[in-house]
C-alpha cells in the first residue's frame, strides 16, 4: 500500500488513518505544503496500509453490511414492541438491553 496525501474533508477523513497518509486542513498552496513537510517527515509501513485498505474492500464491506442488515432485521422481528431497540443497534450497543435514558 502507498500512504496518502488528502484534504482533510469528506471521505478522505474517514479513510485516512493514522499511520496511512497525512491529511491537512487548509486548502491553499500553503496547507499541501505543510502536508508535503509532515509526509516527508513519517515513516510509513506499506504493509499496515495495506491491512487498512482491505477493510474497504467491496467483499469485505458487503459481508459487513448483510451482516448489519441481518441483525438488524432480527432485531426489529424480535424487538416486542421495543421501539428504541433499532436506535440501540444503529449506536453500536446491545439491542436486547435497555438502557437508562439520561437527560
């Protein structure tokens, strides 16, 4: 894998991991500049990038949605009359607890 060097907006902030690329904030001469310095400065493993890139791949990404959409599917058969049981999912915890509300 080959770092990168981006704009620190949209999908590149999302993509770019630490360790995988330089991005930067300034959209200027001045800010790729900058990012030219801090690239030339690390070190990078084309190995890690690699690993890192993999995980977007379109296989691996679909596995992980049908994944998702499978436990959120059973979740929602199931959920028995839980109406925050798919917000639970959707945030990444535990569907089948209820949680405290707070605030």
């Amino acid at each position: 894998g080959r770092p990168a060097i981006a704009l620190g907006r949209g999908g590149a902030a999302e993509v770019v991991a630490p360790g995988t690329g330089v991005l930067y904030d300034e959209d200027s001469d001045a800010g790729l500049e900058g990012a030219l310095d801090d690239f030339t400065r690390q070190r990078f493993d084309p190995e890690a990038i690699r690993r890192h890139a993999v995980t977007f791949d379109r296989a691996v990404y679909r596995a992980s949605m049908e994944a998702l959409l499978a436990e959120a599917l059973e979740t929602f058969r199931n959920r028995d009359g839980d109406p925050q049981a798919l917000d639970r999912i959707a945030r990444g915890l535990n569907p089948s607890v209820a949680y405290a509300r707070i605030g």
